[in-house]
C-alpha cells in the first residue's frame, strides 16, 4: 500500500488527519526523540518534515531519528528542492499554483524529479495554495509571491479547480507558520464544496477549537507547528488530536 493510500484510509477511519509539522531549525536535537514520543502516544497521524530556512545538515538527521522513535508516516514537506531524503516515507511533491514564481510552479520541480526518481521516493502532488494571512510569512516572502486574497474565496476555488483538473491529489491551504489568522472557513468550505480533492489545512492554527472548525468546514488534514514550538507538550498534541479525529 502507497502512503497516499494509508493517509486517506485514516481520514476515512478518523474523519480527519492530524499532522505535526517538525522544522529542523525550531527544534534542539536533544529534545526530538522524546517530542516524537509524545507526539506519537498523543494521537498524531503524519510527521511532516521541512522548513523555509534549513540552515545546516540536520535534515536527514531529523528524519532517522523520527523513524527511530515512531512508526507513523514520515512525509516531507519541502521548503526547498534541497529538501530531499530517501530516509521518508514519501515527499509532498509541490507546486505553488497561488503564486506566479515559475520556479515554484515548475522550475524547481525539474529539478527535483529526477533525485526522487532515483531513490525511489513516493510522491504525493500537492497544490500548494498561500492565503493571506495578516502579516509576512516566510514562506511568503521566500517564495516571493502573492499570497490569495483571504475575501475572496472564489478565486481560492478557481485555483483548487485548475488543480484537480490538472490531476494533483492533494490541495495545501496554507496561511503560513506563525500567521496572524488562518485560513478561513468560507474559502476551506468553498474549496471542499466544489472539488474532490483531500484538502491540507495549516497555518496560523493556535488552539483545538481552531482545527477542529477548520474539520468541520471540510479539511482533511490539519498541520501545527508553530503552536506546538510555543507551547509544546503531551497534552496540547492529545487536545488537538481530539478535535480533529471527527469520528
């Protein structure tokens, strides 16, 4: 079985998907195995691993050790097309549909295919979507491109149609780590009503509450990360799991 497949069966027996996102950069080494521990025995579906500001050698290091400490799905999520390991279980292969950057559309994804090809990574196409937010994120202003107006969600929809259309399996809502406001509902509710596609809902997301309105307007799979570095711990990941696990 694809981890693709796995991800979506859990969504199917959990009604959601919680994914922590683990930033090389914003965790101390020492402190990982027993974060991954505790994130694991709290409930959480998906290790997500990347960042927009990797600046030293310890991004295959982070994926070994989560593999070390937990059996659940390891997945990239790429802040660049450095980013890449054999050490996961699969990369969300992405392109940045919101933004106009050729590079991110397709640039760097040619670049990229070919070292996955090779080391046989599974990957899963994601559209990657940014949604303005209320401030500069970094991974705005890295990709140096326009983020989606937040009132406007039907130019969110016209952009996850050209993405279901052009055949990606996943859709990325993301508002950016640390982002003053999340996604909103109407355009995660906007976008769920007309396609097909499982939605990635992150950014911004500061307590249960927020992630599990963000399940019910029609996300699939819910990213913390800048929460969990504020105020990390056992009982936060287990809160968050609760609230996203709808059934």
């Amino acid at each position: 079985m694809s981890v693709y497949q796995s991800l979506l069966l859990t969504v199917s027996a959990k009604g959601a998907s919680y994914c922590v996102l683990i930033d090389p950069d914003k965790i101390e080494e020492k402190a990982l195995p027993s974060f991954v521990e505790q994130a694991t025995g709290a409930g959480t579906d998906v290790f997500l691993v990347g960042g927009s500001l990797i600046v030293d050698d310890s991004f295959e290091r982070t994926i070994r050790t989560i593999k070390q400490h937990s059996n659940i799905p390891v997945v990239i999520f790429p802040g660049g097309v450095m980013q890449i390991s054999g050490a996961a279980d699969a990369i969300l292969f992405l392109s940045l549909i919101s933004g106009r950057n050729p590079e991110l559309l397709i640039g760097n994804q040619v670049l990229a295919a070919p070292i996955v090809k090779k080391i046989g990574l599974e990957a899963i196409s994601t559209a990657y979507m940014l949604v303005e937010s209320g401030k500069t994120t970094s991974a705005e202003f890295i990709s140096n491109t326009r983020p989606l107006p937040r009132h406007k969600p039907d130019i969110a929809v016209a952009h996850a149609l050209a993405a279901e259309i052009l055949g990606f399996k996943m859709i990325y809502l993301e508002a950016g780590s640390g982002a003053e406001q999340s996604v909103p509902d109407e355009i995660i509710g906007a976008v769920a009503k007309h396609c097909s596609v499982p939605l990635i809902v992150g950014g911004g997301l500061k307590t249960p509450d927020d992630a599990r309105k963000k399940v019910n307007a029609g996300a699939k799979f819910i990213v913390t990360g800048t929460v969990l570095e504020k105020n990390g711990g056992a009982t936060l990941m287990k809160e968050f799991a609760s609230a996203i696990h709808s059934k």
